[in-house]
C-alpha cells in the first residue's frame, strides 16, 4: 500500500510502513508519502497528524521511531523504553518482528491505543497498566504498560496472522491476551505469568461462544480475549511438555505467518503436531458457552475417587492434574466415570484449575 496525506505546513503525518519523503505543493499543504512493503488489512491503515516529535531508537537492525506531542516528550522517551524489551519477550517466542522493512513505530493519539500495523497508536497516559488501572487486579500489570505489550503483541497474532472472517478473531484477541502472558513470562517468571492469567477469570461471562456466526461481519464476543488466553493456557497444560509448548508456538506462527486463516487450520495445525485429538477440546472452548466441569465423587470407605468430565462435546477427553499440589497426578478423564484410589480426603484432593480453565464439583 502507498499512503499519500496532504497536510497543512509544519504538521506531521505518521502512517503505516516507511516514510519515503514529502513533497510541498506550493499551496500551504506538504504531502507526506509512506509505503508498505507487506499485505495490510484495511482497518490497521492510519493517518497521524499532528505536531509531532520524534525521536528513534534500534534493536538490531531493526528501527524503531516514536512520535510525542512535544508537551509528552520527556514521559514518551521515559515509558516508551518497554518497547524493546516487548520486541524482544515476543521475538524470542515467535520469531523476527513480521514487518522488519516497514520498522516498528509508536504513535501518541487521542485514544487509547490501536495495533496499526507497524505503527502501533498509543494513549495510555504514560503509565503502567490499563489507563492507570491494575487491568487484572492480581499486582502483575503494573509493572508495565499494557497498551504497548498488548497492541504491539497483535503485528504477530491479527496483523501477521489474521482471520479470515471476523468470526474467528480470537485468533488476534485470544493469542494477543495470551502474548501478555508471555511478556510477563519473559520478564518474571512462570508463577507470575499464571498468577496475571488467572487473573483475567473475573472478566470471563461464559454467555456467547467464543466463535462468531461466519460470513456476517459479526465479531465474537469479549469473552475471545480473556477466556480465549486461559484456553491457550489450557492448551500447554495439555501439551504437558514446555519444550514441546514452545516449539509448537515459535512452529505455529511461523507456518500461518502473512496469512488468512481460520480457526480450523489452528485446530488442524494442533492435532497434527501434537498427534492429539484437540479437535473436541477447542470446540467445546471456541464453539459452546460453558466450560468443562470435573465431577469429583468420593468414597472414603473404599478410599476411591470417581471422575468425569461434564461437557456439551461427547467426544471430549482431556488430561488434568489432580491430587496435591507439588505432586501432581494426571488422569486421563473422558465423559465416561473413571474411579482411582486416593488417600485423600473430598477436602484435601485439588486440582490445578490455575493451570486448566475447568470448573471442579466435589461430592
Ligand atoms: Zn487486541
């Protein structure tokens, strides 16, 4: 795409891609030309007109150029800092920046913040968490600016990747919720990571699901972000294996990169490079409101514990960790009632639902 603005004298148009001159019309206007070297969806193209300035910055060979009114320069230069160590947490995860030739842009506006494809808009007040709130109430997201981590998270998950229709965008929502998670991963540590996670249960109503009606420009609803994310999480509990977690991540993005898809190429990409069959778990995540109910029955005097899932998909099988913290035990549980022996009591026996987004019932 060629982005050309014309613009009154001495003001500043930020676009999309690299600036590659501007020219004066002799009239009181200059017109400001950009280019995309990459495919672009048409809602991530963005004029930024302003009396901007600008200061940059590198990470590698990739730029990266920020933009501030000049009353917010000296709190841009100070909060913008976070850029790079989001650039990094995500680019060791995933891979290289998507838009390397375009560099990577940051753009004070008005609003609080949008993922403009290499040039991500922000208005976040220069602080910490979301609009000067704690977003997840747990003590995680003050420590960094949840407009850059988020909105930057999406040039991979909704810009690189995109869904084909709206009705799939938790494949932006969802993995960019669940991007954040990483970052903080990346930068704290994996108890912080799940304690910011679980963080987001609050906000999850389980009423819509997730996946929207196809073909209608209908976008799913806000349950695509936080529920989608502690699904993804879900996921890696499955999985069971961190090595294997993060290859199948860094191999996912790389294989759908700059591409259109929809959720069943994720679901197809999944089943085949785990051997599992997911297809029964990411349907009753994505395509049913509730989520799976563990049914716990107990018999002391046998000193037994009875298990099954509770679910709207027949076919639904998924491992979780039961028993006592720090020893966990995995069953294997099905929609059909298992029994194993336990020397714990209906008080005493938990299961991980900080790493599995399940309901538990106990009887
Ligand atoms: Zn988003």
């Amino acid at each position: 795409m060629q982005i050309s603005v014309s613009i009154p004298n001495g003001f500043v148009d930020v676009s999309n891609g690299r600036f590659t001159g501007k020219t004066d019309l002799g009239d009181g206007y200059t017109r400001w030309d950009w280019f995309v070297h990459y495919p672009i969806n048409n809602y991530d193209v963005s004029l930024n007109i302003g009396n901007y300035q600008h200061f940059s910055d590198r990470l590698g060979h990739l730029s990266m150029d920020f933009y501030a009114l000049p009353e917010d320069l000296d709190k841009a230069k100070r909060q913008f800092t976070q850029a790079k160590g989001m650039l990094q947490a995500y680019q060791h995860y995933f891979g290289e920046y998507p838009f390397k030739k375009d560099g990577y842009k940051l753009i004070e506006v008005p609003y609080s913040g949008m993922e403009h494809q290499s040039a991500v808009t922000y208005g976040n007040h220069f602080a910490n968490g979301y609009l000067e709130r704690d977003w997840t109430g747990v003590g995680i997201s003050p420590r960094f600016d949840f407009i850059i981590i988020h909105e930057s998270g999406h040039e991979w998950f909704g810009n690189s990747i995109t869904a084909a229709d709206s009705s799939d965008m938790w494949i932006h929502e969802g993995w960019t919720t669940y991007l954040e998670s990483l970052y903080v991963e990346y930068m704290y540590g994996h108890d912080d990571a799940v304690k910011y996670l679980n963080g987001y249960k609050s906000k999850v109503k389980n009423e819509e699901h997730i996946i929207a009606p196809r073909g209608v420009n209908r976008e799913p609803p806000q349950d695509q972000y936080f529920k989608g994310a502690l699904f993804i999480n879900t996921l890696r509990s499955i999985v069971n294996d961190d090595r294997r977690w993060w290859k199948l991540l860094h191999d996912f993005y790389q294989h759908f990169k700059y591409q259109n898809i929809m959720t069943e190429d994720v679901v197809e990409y999944f089943n085949r490079q785990t051997g599992m069959n997911l297809t029964p778990i990411f349907d009753q995540y994505l395509r049913h409101t509730a989520i799976p109910t563990l049914e716990l029955k107990f018999d002391d005097s046998k000193g037994t514990v009875s298990y099954r899932w509770k679910v709207d998909e027949p076919a639904f099988q998924m491992p979780v960790r039961v028993g006592k913290k720090d020893n966990w035990q995995i069953v294997d549980a099905t929609t059909d009632w298992q029994t194993m022996p336990t020397s714990l009591k209906k008080d005493e026996f938990e299961v991980a639902t900080d790493l599995y987004f399940v309901n538990v019932t106990k009887e």
